[in-house]
C-alpha cells in the first residue's frame, strides 16, 4: 500500500495540533466520507504515526475516522528528547492527548469515539480514559498489555526487572534513552522510562505531577474493551494483556487471539502493522 496515495473516497489529512505549552505535532488522519465512529489511535513506544498508515486506511474503508496520534519526541514532533529536554506522561496524557483530542472532535464531529492503541499506546490508552473517562466510549488494544513482571511467563518475567531498573538507569545517565542504538523504542525521554519502568516493577500505574489515582480511576470506567492479542508477541503477551484489563474492573471486555494462519504474517509485535486486515476484521467483529 502506498502511504502516499490514499483511497480516492478517503480524505488524508495531517493536521497540525498544538498542547497548552507550545509543543506542536502533526497526527495522521484517514477519514470517509460518512464516518460512522472515530477512532483515536496511540502507537507503542518509538513508532511514529506513519508507520500506521495501512491500518488507518483498512479501518477507514469500513466507516471509521482514524486519526493516529504521534508522540512528542517522535515523527512531526516538534521537540527532542535530551538532556535539557524532557517530559514524563504527565504530559502525553494531560497536553498532547487532549490536543489530538480536539482536531478528532473539529473533523469527525457527532460520532461515537472510540480510543485505542498498541503496546504502550494501549496502556496510556487506558490511562487517559482515567483521567478524561468522557473522551471515548469505547476501547481498542492491539499488541497491548501491562509490562508488570508477574504478569508475564516465567521464561520472561524472571529478567524483567532487571531490565527494568537498567533502562531508567540509562536514560538518566544519557539524558534520554538511546533507544535506536540498543534496539529498544527511540529516543525516548526519561521521565517515560521512568514511568512505565516503575508500572513494569509495581504492576501500578501513575505519572508524576498526576494527582489523580489512575488504578481508582481506572477500576470505575464503564465502557466496552475489546483487544487483540498476536499469539507468538512475546512483548505483549496475553497473561499482560488480562493483567490490565483486570484494572477496568466494570468494563464489558473481549480478547481476540489472532495466530500467523489468521493474520497472513507473523503474529508478533510489529508485523500486523504491514498487513492489518485480519485485526482490522476483529476489531470490528
């Protein structure tokens, strides 16, 4: 599929969202012509929001407005993460998300809203609905999963914390993670680390400079949860995938396996992102 050339009833738009301090970002959008949902779609850590293109168009042939969000440090991206420059998910979930947000909201108006996302999109996914549980009546996961040590088999989890406690050590000690160069994420900033490092250690999730209780907040959303798990995605297995959903105490949840057989490919991490009809089918199933 050609990034570049969308289908002639689709719209392709990347308009340019601005948070409430300055940084500026392009999210994608793929929208038809009588949207009859839309949908807000967060990649996993050191993805950009191109990368998604072929399933935003997918779903858009089937009446849904997708707009991908990029993450700040990433893509379009108007900052870098550094030493002198840095954020946390504070400020992914309480500037950029309502950014993105708002341009969902001016081009695909009267619609049901659907948020979802992949891998760390899908956790943040779930945060923001704490924090904002009137921005999205529904939830979608691809790939996703609490990245909580115990949630994970035991061939797994018994290194994970040590991995954990490394990557935080090493985005403090560059300034950012250096996530190209060990093959892991991007140039992610510490504070990120930092978060998600201490969700993987303690199962809990929380951002500094939050006051909100996420783990309360997330236990009292009522909303329908459907996920899709990638049967050999050792990154976001199902036992963490359930391990977040079990947060969401009063939601209506559905999971989806989906084996190489299913998917045309391989049913890892990433390479549904290629080829996204048959998770594009069970989303909407």
């Amino acid at each position: 599929m050609d990034d570049a050339s969308p289908p002639q009833d689709l719209r392709a738009l990347e308009p340019e969202a601005t948070a409430d301090d300055g940084h500026r970002f392009k999210p994608i959008a793929r929208i038809p012509q009588a949207p009859r949902a839309s949908l807000l779609w967060l990649p996993a850590m050191g993805i950009g929001a191109k990368h998604y293109v072929p399933f935003a168009e997918a779903l858009a042939r089937r009446g849904i407005a997708v707009f991908v969000h990029e993450w700040r440090g990433g893509g379009s991206s108007s900052v870098r993460a550094d030493r002198q420059t840095g954020w946390g998910y504070r400020e992914l979930l309480t500037l950029d998300l309502p950014a993105s947000e708002a341009l969902v909201a001016a081009h695909a108006p009267d619609v049901p809203r659907i948020l979802g996302g992949h891998s760390l999109g899908g956790q943040l996914a779930c945060c923001r609905l704490a924090l904002s549980p009137e921005s999205a009546q529904r939830l979608w996961l691809v790939g996703s999963g609490a990245p909580y040590w115990r949630a994970f088999p035991m061939k797994t989890a018994w290194w994970l914390p040590f991995v954990y406690r490394f990557l935080a050590w090493l985005a403090d000690f560059h300034g950012a993670l250096p996530g190209r160069r060990i093959g892991f994420g991007g140039q992610e900033a510490r504070g990120v680390i930092r978060d998600w490092s201490l969700t993987g250690l303690s199962g809990r999730y929380a951002a500094r400079g939050v006051d909100v209780d996420l783990e309360s907040a997330m236990a009292a959303l009522t909303l329908d949860a459907h996920a899709v798990v990638l049967a050999r995605d050792w990154l976001g297995p199902e036992s963490s995938l359930r391990f977040l959903l079990s947060k969401l105490r009063r939601a209506t949840t559905r999971i989806d396996v989906l084996d190489a057989a299913a998917l045309g490919a391989r049913a890892d991490h990433y390479a549904w992102m290629k080829q996204p009809y048959a998770v594009v089918d069970a989303l909407l199933r």
